[in-house]
C-alpha cells in the first residue's frame, strides 16, 4: 500500500525536527532541503512547515507536560526520536483542531514503529492516553 502523502508530511517533520535537535539549531536551510527532498505537493509542504513551526514554538509547553505524564522517567532519559514524536502528536492534538485525535494518535504511533525502538509504539501510546484524557487541563 502506497504512503499518504499526510503521512509522508509528518515524517518529513519528523526529520526536520531531529536535525534542529542534533544539530542544536532553528535554521530553516535543513528544513527547506528536507521539504524540497521530500517531493510534498504544496499543499502539505505547507502543512509540514507550519507543522514544524508550531512544534517548535510549544517545545517547551510540550516538554513540561511530557516531564509531568512520564512517571519515574527523567525527560533526558527519553529517547530523542521519541520526544520528538511526542511533541509532534501533542501540538496536533491540541493545537490542530481539523484533525481528528484518533489520527493524530495512530500517526504518532506509526511514526515511533518505523523509527524507533520496539517498546516505544507503547510508551508513546501510554503518554498520549494520560495526555488526552486531561487535554482541556493543558
């Protein structure tokens, strides 16, 4: 089956958003090179950029609720990817009110089963549980 182009979007995000990270920067020079090598239509190029800017403005807002949600695990103690797809599906659950939390939260979970670790699809699931059943708190 053929990937969404919605789909493809969110991991060019993902990959945007990993390189800011390792590379300790909010340059939009990675960012354009990855929207442009990720072939998007306009219309989702758009998405991922302004998906991108929003992740990055509620970093800390994210980060903060994420501290809070994962009981006895120290933030630094998360795997970076997997605080990345935090983050990612949290801004879309709150902040992305057109689409729907069931996609964000199956989205979220896909992206941690194709780029990260075996346990991760279960700790992020178990994170964005608790966070949408306490959502108009945050």
């Amino acid at each position: 089956m053929a990937e969404s182009p919605r789909r493809k979007a969110r991991e060019t995000v993902l990959r945007a958003l990993y390189a800011r990270e390792i590379n300790d920067s909010d340059s939009d020079e990675s960012v354009d090179s990855l929207l442009n090598e990720a072939s998007l239509s306009e219309k989702n190029t758009d998405f991922a950029r302004n998906y991108i800017n929003l992740v990055a403005k509620n970093k800390d807002w994210a980060d903060k609720i994420i501290s809070g949600l994962a009981k006895n695990w120290d933030i630094k103690r998360i795997a970076e990817l997997d605080l990345i797809i935090l983050r990612m599906a949290m801004v879309e659950l709150k902040f992305m009110p057109d689409i729907p939390k069931k996609v964000a939260l199956n989205e979220a979970i896909e992206l941690a089963k194709k780029y990260s670790t075996e346990e991760s699809p279960s700790f992020i699931n178990g994170i964005l549980d608790n966070f949408l059943k306490n959502i108009d708190n945050f």
